[in-house]
C-alpha cells in the first residue's frame, strides 16, 4: 500500500473519530438542555401561575389531576430550559436600571442624555415584563388545556386572575367589582378582629359574609378544602419531588 493511501485512510478515520465525539458531545450537551427542572424551580412555577394545592383543591381537582397538572408544567419547562429564568433575569436587570436611573434624576444629579434615557429604560423593563407574563401565560393556558371540567378551567382562570386581592382562595373563584372585592376583604378583616378579640360580628357585616359564602362556586370551594386539601397536597408534593 503506498503512502499517499495510508496517509488517506489514516485522514478518515481522525475525521471519523472526530465526528464520534463531536455528536457524542452534542448528545450529552442535548441532554443537559432538556433536563427536567429542579423540584424548588418546578415548586416556585406552579405557584407563581396559580396551580398550587390550595387553588387547585379550590377548583374541585383531585389528587390525580394534581398530579397530572405538575406532569404537564414540569414537561412544559423541559422544552423550554431556562427560558423563565432567563426571563425573570431581563426584568430584574431592567428593573435595577430604570430605578437606578429614576433615583439619579429625582436627586436632580442626572444630565440631559440620562434623563432623555428613562423612556427608553422604561420601555425595556416593559418588553421584560411583557415577554415574562407570557412566558407564566402559556405555561398556566397549555396546562389547563388539558381534560378538565369548565368549572374547574374557570375557577382555576378566577383564581389567577383575583390573586391580587390576597384574600382566601375559596373566595377567588369568582369574579367581582373592584368595590365588592374592598367590601369583602373589609367584612373578613372585621369578622377576624372579633373573632380575636371575642366580640360579636356586626349583623350586617355577618348577613354579608352569609351570602357570600352561600354562592354555589364559594361554597363548592370551602367543602372541597375542607376534605380533599390534605391529598390533594401530598399528590401534588409527591408529583414535583419524587422520592
């Protein structure tokens, strides 16, 4: 064999090698980017979109379909590695920005370019935020997409939506007037101060509350936290950290 062709074939197989480690690599670079969050990032999702135990014992899910719903999140953030992460890092550097160049202008230090600056920081953190809030959007539509009962998709959808008003989420799962939602949580407080304090709840406060526990999704909501709240989060738990 002459050497012009052993020099060749001794060319291939380095190629040939080559490539064995190059898609070795790539395989094992593949399977890094579609690990599986970990159980805390998985935990703090979950909650961050409203599909925590409590909301979705509220909603009248069982302990299977608690399960099933963290199977979903959990398979829709193993397509998408770190994308909420990186997400939340936009926004927060925007954030630091914006304020920073905020503060700088109200101490009356800023010069004409960093003032004419803030729209722009502005509109930055805004796009964050907006590519953020979609990111959480499709991770709560996509999971509740799944074969549920309209009930259950639209007390899920109410208890999202109403989470601002930091009230117990048996209450959440219907919709009201900004001026109905300040009553309730005015009534709650009121009727927790006497419960403290041993004193007699207003009647009119008490015949309030009444009727807003008499509504067939509250009430619905109160039994099935009152039952299924325990199993319910021991599916869920068992679902985002198996053991």
């Amino acid at each position: 064999m002459s050497k012009p062709i052993r020099t060749a074939r001794t060319s291939l197989v380095i190629i040939a090698a080559i490539c064995a480690i190059v898609l070795l690599y790539s395989s094992i670079i593949q399977g890094w980017a579609m690990a599986p969050p970990s159980p805390t990032d998985l935990a703090v999702a979950l909650h961050r979109v409203s599909l925590d135990p409590e909301s979705l014992t509220a909603a009248g899910l069982s302990p299977t379909e608690a399960d099933e719903i963290v199977g979903e999140v959990q398979t829709h953030m193993t397509a998408t590695p770190g994308a909420l992460d990186a997400a939340d890092a936009g926004c927060a550097s925007s954030k630091i920005a914006y304020n920073d160049m905020l503060r700088t202008i109200r101490a009356g230090i800023a010069s004409e370019q960093e003032v004419g600056s803030l729209p722009g920081l502005a509109s930055d953190l805004a796009t964050d935020e907006s590519t953020r809030d979609a990111m959480l959007n499709d991770i709560f539509e996509t999971t509740i997409a799944l074969e549920f009962t309209n009930p259950q998709q639209t007390a899920l959808e109410n208890i999202r939506a109403n989470r601002h008003w930091k009230l117990p989420v048996e209450y959440l799962v219907v919709n009201r007037s900004e001026q109905e939602w300040v009553d309730l949580r005015d009534a709650l407080a009121h009727e927790r101060i006497c419960e403290e304090t041993g004193e007699e709840v207003d009647p009119e406060i008490a015949a309030f509350l009444a009727q807003v526990r008499s509504d067939a999704a509250v009430s619905g909501a109160m039994a099935s936290l009152s039952t299924g709240l325990a199993l319910v989060t021991s599916a869920w738990e068992d679902a985002v950290n198996p053991q």
